[in-house]
C-alpha cells in the first residue's frame, strides 16, 4: 500500500475512484448515516424519543432506530414527515 496523505486518496485506494460502483455504494452508505444522525440530534433536541417521533409520524420505533443507525433507505417523502410533522422544521435541499 502506498503512502496516502489526504483522506480523498484514502478512500479511492480502499473503495476505487469516484463514479465506480465500490465508491458510489460507500458514498450512499456514507449519506445514509450522516441523514441518521441528523435526524437524532434533531430528535434530541426537540426532548423526543424514538417511540415519541415514531407515534407522532405514524411509523415504527424500530423503523426511526434503522434509520437514524443508517441502516435503512429513507424516501424523501418519509423524511419531510419526520422532519416537518415529528418536528415542526422545513427541510431546504440543495443540489451542488
């Protein structure tokens, strides 16, 4: 393995250059976790369970776990109601 310096030449030397199929399923997986996360600092901000959120929202603890440990595919309608009806917040998307 050859000396690596940035983090980018970290991850195509472990899952390939950007665009082939290794690094685009490590990017989704990556993005999975980072929305899990957002979503439970939100909720902890916002003094909510799991249990809270999920009853609020109309779905299942197990299903707001999944999401929030990026173990589960969020549609983004399932994320505006999380967001906009668990929270009371907007969501603003943006496409760089």
């Amino acid at each position: 393995m050859k000396d690596i310096t940035t983090f980018d030449e970290h991850l195509d030397e472990r899952y390939g250059k950007i665009g082939t199929e290794k690094r685009v399923d490590f990017e989704i997986k990556a993005k999975a976790f980072a929305i899990g996360e957002i979503l439970r600092e939100a909720r902890k901000d916002a003094h909510m369970t799991q249990e809270e959120l999920a009853i609020k929202t109309g779905t299942r603890k197990s299903f707001i776990s999944r999401i929030e440990n990026g173990h589960s595919d969020i549609q983004l309608s399932t994320l505006y109601r999380l967001v906009e009806i668990g929270f009371g917040k907007r969501i603003n998307l943006t496409i760089g």
